[in-house]
C-alpha cells in the first residue's frame, strides 16, 4: 500500500475559501461602514469641543474677549482675540492677543461626507471670565449647538452628535437619539 503525501490546496479547496470570505466580507461591510462613519462624527465633535475649550481658557487666560469661529462647509475652526493686540508688552516675543491662536484644519479622513450645522450663527465668543457673551462683536447671538451628521453616507446605524454650549462656557458632547433622562449622553 502506498501512501500519498498532498502537497499544497486543491483549485475546489481554494474557490471554496475564497467564496467564504467573499461572503464574511458581504456581512461585515455595512457594519464596518457604519462604524467609520460613526468614527468621523465623534472626530469632528471631538475637536469642535477642544476648540471651543481652547477657546474658553484662552479668555480666562489673556483676561480678554476670545472667539471661536467655525466654517460649516468643512468643519475647520479659529480661536483668536475678540480684539488683536499685535505688540508685544509682556515680552515674550510673542503678540499679545492674536488675531488667530489656534487653528484646526477640517478632520482629517473623510471630512467630505461630515456636515456641521448651528443653530444660529457660526461664532461664540468667550468673556475674560470664561462665559459666552450675549452678544458677538459683529451684533450676532452665539450659536448655542452644533450639529454634526455624515448626510453623504448612506448607510444604517449612523449615529448623529451634537455639541452644546450654555451660556457658562462649559461645552459638552451629547447624542441627540439617546432618550432616557438618566443617561448623561442624553442632550
């Protein structure tokens, strides 16, 4: 009786792993698709919030009048002074208050499909103190929320943010499909 060694996988053996995977990867898709874009909205609300904590502690920081102000188009956003100081009296080297402090460019990874909307204006500006002013040097009201969706992705499980702004300057994230009063996701 001989005995017959196999070396390597059948053309069948291989088709049929093929298939298998073909059809793991067909299930696992719209999950994966849901999840990245779920990824890009938690970013971008993620980064608005730095941005206007950046902005909150820089008023507190200077003593002055900083704004926040953000481009709805591509979710990039600006911190500088309400009113610049460009010279130098501390010494540092440095103006005193900016125009532009600090910047974020849009995020980074499929910004195209994220849409960021307010509900009344793009600015906020922040008092010496750290509160939202009333009213913004150009005669505006500060937007109070911020919207952020991937409209663009069709595709289930999508979960929209939104990032609040009280008139105490302390900005929180919050997901606006959470319904039960005790969970503090709940906007």
């Amino acid at each position: 009786m001989s005995v017959r060694r196999h070396r390597g996988v059948t053309a069948l053996e291989l088709i049929i792993v093929v298939a298998v995977m073909g059809v793991i990867l067909l299930i696992a898709m719209p999950s994966f698709m849901s999840m990245m874009a779920n990824q890009r909205i938690k970013t971008t609300a993620e980064s608005l919030r730095a941005g206007l904590q950046s902005a909150r502690m820089e008023a507190i920081k200077r003593g002055r009048g900083v704004v926040f102000s953000m481009a709805t188009l591509d979710s990039s956003w600006i911190v500088g002074c309400e009113i610049p100081i460009s010279e130098d009296n501390d010494g540092d080297g440095l103006a005193d208050c900016p125009a532009q402090i600090q910047f974020s460019a849009s995020v980074v990874g499929g910004a195209d499909s994220i849409t960021i909307t307010s509900d009344d204006g793009t600015l906020a500006t922040f008092t010496p103190i750290g509160l939202v002013r009333q009213v913004n040097q150009d005669g505006s009201t500060p937007f109070t929320q911020i919207n952020v969706t991937a409209p663009l992705v069709n595709v289930a499980g999508l979960r929209p943010m939104r990032v609040l702004l009280p008139a105490g300057g302390l900005s929180r994230i919050c997901d606006p499909a959470v319904t039960d009063s005790g969970d503090t996701r709940k906007c």
